[in-house]
C-alpha cells in the first residue's frame, strides 16, 4: 500500500507538472461532446434525454488517452524495464497507477459534467447518485485501463491494440453508468441503485484481478 | 488406438453427425408450428452458440490453469489459443445463423436481444484477444500477457450477459419476443437437435486438437530453430578461443 | 561463501535469437570484474539478466544466494544496473527522481541529497527537471541513486560513455570506493586501459559465451 501512495503521488505529481491532461485530454473530451452534439443536435428534445449516455462514451475514449499517458510517462521506450528495476511491489504499482487514472478522469468527468449540462441542457439532479456512479464506473475503468495498458505497453502496435481489449470490456461500464446517470437526471434517483451496484461488482473484481495479476504480467515471478 | 487414430475417428465422426443433422434438419423433421422452415435453422444455431461457449470457456480454464502453475506450462497456453480461435469462427457463425433467423421472425437483421448482442460483444473482446496473441515476442512473455487478457475477457462475459439484460427487460418498447425459446421441441425434432448438439461437439473438439497440434509443431519448429540458433551464436567465440 | 554470482550453461533469448548462448561463470562476493569482448558479444545481454530484466531460458543463474529461475524479485532488490538508458522521469526534477527511487528501493531518502553533492549535481542542478539535463548529466543522476542505495552487486554498463573527464575520475574513484567496502561490481568497457587498474580480474565474452582469453584480438 505504500508502494501504491508512492507510485500515484509521483504519477500526479509528474501529470501536474506536463499538463498533458489538461491541455490535451481535457479538450479532446470537449470536442467529443461537440460533435455528438453537432451530430445529433440542435435539439435540445435529442441531446437532453441522450446527455448521460454521450456523457459516458466521451469519459469511455479519453480514458484510452489517460491510460496510455500513464505507461508513456514511465521512461518512454523502457517502461516496463523501468517498473521492473524499481523495486516496487507489482501490486503497489498497479493500485498506484489505476488510483493515478482514476483521480485524472474524475476531475475529467467533473468539467464534462458541467460542459453537458450546458451544451446539452441537461438538468443536474440526484447529484448523489451522479457522484457515486462517477466514482464506481472511475475505479471500474482504471483498473481495466491499467492492466490492459501494462499489456500493451511496450509492444510497436500498442496505440492501436489498446482501445481495441479495452473498450470492449467496459461495455458493462457504459451501460451501467449512463443508465444510472440516466434514472439520475430523469429525476428518479432510485432507479440507478441497482446499475451502482453493478457497477461496485465491476470496479472490485477488475481491482482483484489486476492486483494478483500485475506480478505475472511484469514477468516477476 | 494411437491419437492420430482417435484425432481421424473423432473428425469423421463429426462430419458424419453435422451430414446427419442437415439431412435430418432440412428433410426428415416436421415444420413447425408458427415457424415454418425457420425452425430447421434450430439444429445448427444453438449448437453452434454452445460451442462458441464452451470453447471459451476452455480457453479460459486453460489461461488459468498457465497461470496458477508457476511452471507455465506451454501445453495450457497453445491450448487456450486454439480453443479461441475456434470460438470465435463459431461465434461468428452463430450471429450469421442468428440474423438468419431473425430477419424473417423479426423483419430485422438485428435485435438488441441480450443473447444476441452478448454474443456480439464476445465477438469482438475474442478478436482482441486472438490479435494480442498474434503479436510476435518472448513465447513466454506472449503466452502470459495473452492468458491474463483471456481471464479479463472471460471474466467479463457474465457481467456483460447480466448487464445486457437487465437493461433490455427495463426497456421493453418495440417488444421483440424470442419466442424460439418457448418452442415445442418433440419427437424427431428432438432428436436431430441433441444430434446437432453432440457433433458440433465433436467438430469443436477436432478443430481444437487440430490447430494444438499445429501450433505444437510451430513451437517445435521454432525450437529446432533455435538449436541452431545456438551453435551458429556459439560458433561466433568460437574464432576468439 | 557462496560466490556473488554463478552461472552455469545460461542462455537467455530475444525471441528466437539467443542473447546468452551457455554462459558459465563465478564471482565471488567483493570482487571486481572486468568484462570484456567485441560488439555483440552478449556484455550488455549478462548485465540485464543478472538484474532480472532478461529471463533466463535455460541453465541455472544465482545473484546473491536469489535463483533467478525463481526469484528475481529478489535478485533486483540488491542489485544496481547502470545501464544505457538512465530510466528518470522527465518531468521530475534530479532530487525528486532520486528520493522517489530510494523509496521505491525501501531506502531512506535523505541520502539523496548527498549522493547527488557528491556527483556535482547538488544547488541549483537538484531542483531541475531531468529533461532539461545534458546526457552527461542525467548519466550521472543515474550514478548518484546507484551510490545512494549502495547495493551489494553493481552492474556497470559501459560506465565511463557520456561523461566528461571529471566525471570519469570520480566514477573510478567510486568503483575503487565500493571495491573498498566489500561490493561485488561487474564492469563491461571497452576502454581497457581505463577500467584494468579498478579491476581484479577479466572476463572474455564471444558469441554470448564466456571464452578464455583470446590469442590474437582482432
């Protein structure tokens, strides 16, 4: 566990200092809900009621981005190298980066959240339920991110094969989240208690998984 | 018998079976009520959905089994690789049958059905997998990456299956009714399906054995490769010595 | 004592190419090794496999009392690589690199600080970003978290490329230091004449095998 405090205060601190994030991720997911807007707009009577599912699908995409900045910040050409001869614990590293991931797409989804209200005149309600759906779908989506990013990175087709293990694996992510954001907004908050704790189910297996799994896939056993 | 006999026996066999079930399917069983012709689609669709899962299902015990023995056992992961591989061309068989079956049902290609679009999404995290198994590196750095993304994918298919369809029995709008699965099966009909069960089996377990064996032989292959590789290296100090 | 490092027949592969082609060799703990042998010789391929970063194929390779068929966890936790890539963090500064890497090692941080005093990197330097150094620098940034986690097995990979002379001297007079204090350090360079007086013995490597000393060196 220290390990893990270790490895996402230097994965922020270093996210901070480049500002990839917010001067590349962050208008990357604004011109997604852009054009989902251009798509399907102007009409609000289409974009309002569809706000939590396009919502989703932007978080979705510049998750992929947000993952393979975590791998490329680890010394470019030799991140596994580097992960390896750190000495750190698989496990730690893993919780590290996924927790790393996870504190970036949370503030992320805290601008998109204001850029679909706005753009998409969604009203804002069951801000309790939004929340918690945010911070379980964000675990969910880390954890996958991180193992799969680990899996990828290093390899010359990295930039394509990610998105392609990734995405479809958070399909129950997707559907969950924007249902739960959907009951939220239709003012029936209720109704996404069950799709949350689908979606706890999904960020705590995916959490177990990469902890044991992280070692084997570092090669360190 | 030796296992090539067994390997020959099980091929023939199945492809007697699949013979027996079209002929059976398509000539010797009745239509049936409210379905007409459709229902001979009935013998080859869910067997082939079957197959596409239990091979999934095979590769996934075998990448588990790699990983928990820290012997690595080669054999488990050309195992897995095999087994996916014919789960995916049988995945992809099934959504064709399916969209055979649904077009004149339905009167569409396609139905959000959580079946359907379950097997949609295995279709392509399958994809993914056996294009990370294609990536060339270590045997062993390629067959443990590939292993942990077969228990990621697997582990997946429950919560997508459940995820799918809750979300279609809470939006029940343009009900479509898969009413194929309330069907009457009887009498011949019956048999020609458990028919159409057990030789997709035997198919499934032939296909297998055949691309293991053929992926044993590449491994060999690249083993003989590197004993020379090590005598034309070694021979490089040789000059020095 | 069990010697620092024994190999017995290693091969390690890159794909289907062997890096390592059965190499055999012993060195006992406080030893200082020089390793020599032409360009692709399999010098730097013996340096990463003994800090676990290439697996070992076939034959037996114990680092430290670690079998690294088994452990190389182990193995790296006790193992230093100077290496041709530094692996620093660009946008970390020298100091936060080093104490992030002595923490990650379980190693107390505020040596950081002096390590980096003593490879000339102390003031204004320490509080730079790796990504505005010079190759020498960051070189020596490398150096300095090898010094301050003083491990027992130093693995020195091409050591003396990059730095200018004031560099190279103090690098020397670091391995004669650790030689001093008891740590086994394994030293591939091609500059003999710089690396033999730190040295108590040679290793010849060819074709990814340790060989006798050649007749006639080309």
């Amino acid at each position: 566990m220290r390990d893990a405090w270790l490895v996402a205060g230097k994965d922020l601190r270093i996210e901070f200092r480049s500002r990839v994030a917010v001067n590349q991720v962050i208008p990357f997911a604004a011109a997604v809900i852009l054009l989902f807007g251009l798509a399907l707009g102007p009409s609000r009577q289409v974009l309002a009621p569809a706000s939590a599912g396009l919502f989703w699908v932007a978080v979705l995409l510049s998750s992929v981005l947000v993952t393979q900045r975590s791998f490329a910040v680890e010394a470019s050409d030799g991140a596994r190298d580097a992960l390896r001869l750190s000495g750190l614990d698989p496990a730690g590293i893993f919780l590290g980066k996924a927790l790393a991931v996870a504190v970036e797409l949370l503030a992320l989804e805290a601008l998109l959240t204001f850029g679909v209200a706005v753009l998409y005149g969604a009203r804002l309600t069951g801000a309790l339920v939004l929340f918690a759906a945010c911070v379980a779908a964000t675990v969910g989506l880390a954890a996958v991110g991180i193992v799969y990013g680990a899996v990828a990175s290093g390899l010359r087709v990295r930039e394509t094969l990610l998105p392609l293990l990734f995405l479809p694996v958070a399909a129950p992510v997707l559907l969950g989240a924007t249902k739960a954001w959907d009951e939220a907004l239709k003012g029936t908050p209720s109704g996404g208690l069950g799709w949350l704790s689908l979606l706890a189910v999904f960020a705590v297996l995916y959490v177990a998984i990469g902890t044991v799994a992280f070692g084997p896939l570092l090669e360190e056993s | 018998m030796t296992r090539s006999r067994i390997l020959t026996t099980t091929g023939v066999l199945a492809l007697v079976g699949i013979a027996a079930t079209v002929w059976l399917g398509l000539w010797v069983t009745p239509n049936a009520v409210n379905f007409g012709d459709l229902v001979r689609l009935l013998y080859i669709h869910p067997p082939m959905a079957w197959v596409a899962f239990l091979a999934y299902g095979m590769a996934f015990l075998s990448s588990l089994g790699y990983l928990w023995r820290r012997t690595r056992d080669p054999r488990l992961d050309r195992l897995a690789g095999a087994s996916a591989e014919v789960g995916v061309v049988f995945t992809g068989l099934t959504l064709i049958t399916g969209s055979i079956w649904g077009r004149p049902t339905w009167g569409v290609w396609w139905t959000w059905d959580p079946l359907l679009t379950t097997t949609a999404l295995l279709f392509v995290l399958y994809l993914g997998y056996l294009a990370l198994r294609r990536v060339p590196g270590d045997p062993e750095v390629v067959a443990r990456r590939s292993a942990i993304a077969a228990l990621i994918a697997f582990v997946d298919v429950p919560i997508v299956y459940f995820s799918v369809s809750w979300w279609r029995s809470l939006h029940q709008a343009p009900t479509v009714d898969l009413s194929g699965r309330h069907l009457y099966v009887h009498g011949s009909m019956a048999w020609t399906l458990l028919l159409g069960f057990v030789s997709f089996t035997l198919a499934y377990a032939w296909l297998t054995a055949h691309r293991y064996r053929l992926a044993a032989l590449a491994d060999r292959e690249a083993d003989e490769g590197l004993r020379q590789a090590l005598d034309e290296r070694r021979a490089e100090g040789e000059v020095l010595v | 004592m069990a010697p620092a490092v024994s190999l017995r027949e290693a091969v390690a592969l890159a794909g289907h190419f062997p890096l390592l082609s059965g190499a055999s060799l012993e060195i006992e703990e406080g030893e200082v090794v020089h390793l020599r042998g032409p360009n692709g010789a399999g010098k730097t391929s013996l340096l990463r496999m003994l800090c676990g970063l290439v697996a070992l194929h076939s034959g037996s390779a114990v680092v430290l009392g670690h079998d690294l068929a088994l452990d190389r966890r182990g193995a790296r936790r006790s193992v230093g690589l100077l290496g041709h890539q530094s692996f620093l963090y660009d946008e970390l500064t020298v100091e936060e690199n080093l104490r992030y890497s002595l923490r990650a090692f379980g190693v107390d941080p505020l040596r950081a600080g002096v390590a980096a005093e003593r490879l000339g990197l102390g003031g204004r330097l320490a509080s730079t970003q790796v990504l505005k150094l010079s190759a020498g620098q960051r070189r020596r940034t490398a150096l300095a978290l090898l010094v301050a986690r003083d491990p027992r097995l130093w693995l020195l990979d091409e050591p003396h490329a990059g730095l200018d002379q004031e560099g190279r001297d103090l690098l020397d007079e670091i391995v004669s230091e650790s030689r001093s204090d008891g740590r086994t350090v394994l030293l591939s360079s091609h500059e003999h004449e710089r690396a033999a007086p730190l040295c108590d013995r040679v290793i010849w490597l060819a074709g990814g095998r340790v060989v006798k000393e050649p007749v006639v060196v080309a």
